[in-house]
C-alpha cells in the first residue's frame, strides 16, 4: 500500500483562500448550476484562481458523482462530478475535496468547476447596497 505524502503550503508553495465578494454564476449548456455570493478564491503558486463555490449554492441534482479520483498533497483526497447536460464536454468537470487537510479546512463543503468544461465563469463586481437592501 502507498502511503500519500502531506505537503504544508509555505513560501515555495503558497496557497491562500479569501472570500470573493464577487457574485460567481456557473451555467452549463445555458442552464445555471451554480449562483453565489459566497464564493472562495483559491489562489496556489503559480495556478490560475480559483472560485470554490459553497455546495447549498449549487443545485447538485445537475450532477453526477463519477468514479474518477485524485490526490493532492496539499489538499487531500479529490472527488469529482460530471454534469450530464453538458455532454462529454462536461466529464469530471466539477471536484471537491469533502475532507480537506487543516491548512486549506475553508475550501470543506465547496465545490469548483473546470473553466473549460462549463460555460464562461465570470465574477461579477459587487454592487453597492442601498438603504433598502441593507
């Protein structure tokens, strides 16, 4: 049996996550999976951001858990989700790490989605809040 090595995020491999104040739409073959607020920006060295975005905000009857695994060092265990409407393109588009290592522990309940097997995912900058809204 192979044991998996745990790597500590530091100065040759930062890992930060900040809220995203941003609201965060995911849509797949013009059908909305996915609308937030609460998005979670996963920045790591040299890879592009990433939006994590809270499972209650994503209507996980759209997917589909597949068989397909992964391991980070950093993170841990990876399990992935397909989203049927989008076909092929949409295989393993969608990961999650249900038992994240402590140093990434925010990232726990997320889920984020492959940028080239979704339609665009595209911020939106946050809006200013009237007296009403507040």
């Amino acid at each position: 049996m192979e044991t998996k090595s745990i790597k500590l995020p530091g100065a040759d491999h930062p890992i930060t996550i900040e809220p995203n104040s941003a609201r965060v739409t995911v849509s797949v073959a013009g059908r909305v999976v996915a609308d937030t607020r609460h998005a979670l920006t996963l920045k790591e060295a040299s890879y592009r951001p990433v939006q994590y975005i809270p499972r209650q905000d994503v209507d996980m009857t759209l997917l589909e858990r597949s068989d397909h695994q992964t391991y980070c060092p950093y993170k841990g265990d990876c399990a992935y989700y397909s989203i049927p409407l989008g076909g092929d393109r949409s295989v393993n588009a969608v990961w999650t790490y249900e038992a994240p290592f402590a140093a990434v522990a925010e990232i726990k309940d997320h889920v984020a989605f492959y940028p080239d097997r979704v339609d665009p995912i595209a911020p939106q900058a946050p809006t200013e809040t009237t007296n009403q809204e507040k």
